[in-house]
C-alpha cells in the first residue's frame, strides 16, 4: 500500500469516526425502538406476558366496532385540532416577525421575550395554564364574573377544550416560529423593497407581493411540522383534558399511551396503533416534500 493510499484511508477512517456517534444513536434511539414497536405490535403483550399472535391486532384496530371508532375519532380530533391551530400559528408568527423587521424600538428586548415561553418546559406550561383554566380557581373567570358576566368552562365543556388546548400550543410555539420566519426575512434581498417602493407600492402590498411568496419554503416547513406534531400531540392533553370532555381531545398519541398502559393494558395493540400512526406521519411527511420542492422549483 502506497504512501497516498494511506493517507486516504486515514481521511476516510477519520470520516466515519465523525459519522459514527450519531449512526449510533440514529440506530439505538430510531431503528431499534421502531423494530421493536413492530415487533411488539405482533404480539399479545401486557407488560407481564408475551404472545406471538401474527397481525390479529391490526385487524382488531380495523374489525372492531368501538376500537376502529375510538382510534378513527382521535385522527378527527386533531384534524380539528390543525384546522384550528396551524392558521393562528401562521397568522401570529408572521405578523410578530414582520413588526420585529421594521426597526422596532427594542427589537432585540422582543424577540427575547417572545421566545420565553419555548424554554418553558411543556409539563410546567400544563400545570400553570390549568391554573388559569380552572372552573373554580381561574383568575379569568373572577375577572368575567367581577364585571357581571359568567364564568367560562374552558377545559369542562366539549365546545371550549380544543379551543382552550389551541390557545395554549399556539401561545408556546411563538418563539420558535418567530425566530424561523424573522431569519426567513432576513435572507430577502433589500433591491426588492427597493424597487417596489419607487414603483410606490404601499408596505402592505409589498408584504403580500414580496414577503409571502419569498416566506412559501419557510411556511411549508412549519405547516408539516405543525402538522406531525399535531399527530403526537400528548402533553397538554395528558396533564389538561385527560381526552375529554366527550373524548372530544383525545389525540392518536393519547389513544395509544391509554390502550398501552391506563385503560387496556394492551401494549401490543398499543404498539399497532403506534405503527399505524408511524405511516401516517410518514405519508404526510412524504407529500408535504413533494409540495414543498414542486413550490420551491
């Protein structure tokens, strides 16, 4: 073996030296948990037996009435859910970013402020929003009723929870989506506004004519991942609803960790679920790509 050929197995051992912590924990932390969530899944497992029992609790999620019922209404939940959430998001973000854009007074002040509440952790959040929402203790219900009107029930009523869990998601994503869509429109180059101003188009137009269509990549990113994280929503419906009132907050990710541990005690169809819920989030991950290249070219 030349002197050459020496040196360029060395770069090369040197490379996968680099690659091969994280292959280590893409393989320990991704692959394994997924081969075994499959695994699983094949079985009848209730954390003190295991039974090979081939694809039966597939079938059950897709054959039986009140399970294929549960599992389907929980995928209706958080289409609401998103229906209801991704536009506020959109709406909020992009509208903070554009202020912290136009050489606001202590930019830099806001933009710190807006992104406290993504270090807040997601079970304090619950703890202190329940405090808020609560039917007896809510310090928004003694203001409603210290000016004679009634108390709202945000987190008792099948109309106010989704509603109430979307305030709460959407007010602690702000930071981050501030932060995307205020690095978003910084990479816009400045000839544009330039020239639009000497064509005399108002600030508003050059928003929608400018900022929008330059921001589409950077929306389409965040829309797919509102959406897979509407699929795993768990934490504030966990700590909040606990799925209710009605089931009309239950969520895939609830369903799952409910079947798995809390009602059914049936881990290995709580598995199928999580496989199932796996390839939608696959899928939806697969055709946002494509949009979001097809928008980009």
């Amino acid at each position: 073996m030349t002197s050459r050929q020496i040196r360029l197995l060395k770069k090369d051992l040197l490379g996968w030296a680099f690659c091969l912590v994280p292959i280590v924990i893409f393989i320990v932390f991704i692959v394994v948990p997924l081969v075994m969530a499959f695994y699983i899944s094949l079985t009848d497992y209730n954390l003190l037996r295991m039974e090979f029992v081939g694809f039966k609790n597939y079938v059950d999620i897709f054959s039986t009435p009140s399970i294929r019922r549960s599992f389907f209404m929980s995928f209706v939940n958080v289409l609401v859910y998103t229906a209801m959430s991704l536009p506020i998001s959109l709406v909020v973000n992009v509208g903070i970013a554009a202020l912290l854009q136009n050489n606001l007074r202590g930019a830099k002040v806001y933009r710190v402020l807006y992104y406290l509440p993504a270090l807040t952790g997601s079970v304090a959040m619950a703890m202190i929003w329940s405090w808020f929402f609560h039917a007896a203790y809510s310090p928004i219900n003694a203001l409603l009723n210290l000016i004679g009107l009634p108390s709202i029930p945000f987190l008792e009523s099948r109309w106010t929870a989704m509603p109430t869990l979307v305030f709460m998601t959407v007010w602690s994503g702000v930071g981050g989506g501030v932060v995307m869509y205020s690095a978003a429109m910084q990479t816009i180059p400045g000839e544009y506004y330039e020239a639009a101003k000497m064509d005399g188009a108002s600030n508003l137009r050059q928003f929608f004519t400018i900022t929008v269509p330059m921001l589409m990549p950077t929306i389409f990113f965040t829309t797919t991942m509102g959406i897979i994280g509407s699929l795993q929503l768990f934490d504030p419906v966990y700590l909040l609803t606990n799925g209710g009132p009605e089931g009309t907050t239950e969520t895939p990710a609830w369903k799952i960790y409910m079947v798995s541990f809390e009602t059914a005690n049936e881990a290995g169809q709580g598995s199928a679920m999580a496989v199932c819920l796996f390839f939608v989030v696959m899928i939806v991950t697969v055709v946002f790509q494509k949009i979001t290249k097809e928008q980009v070219v």
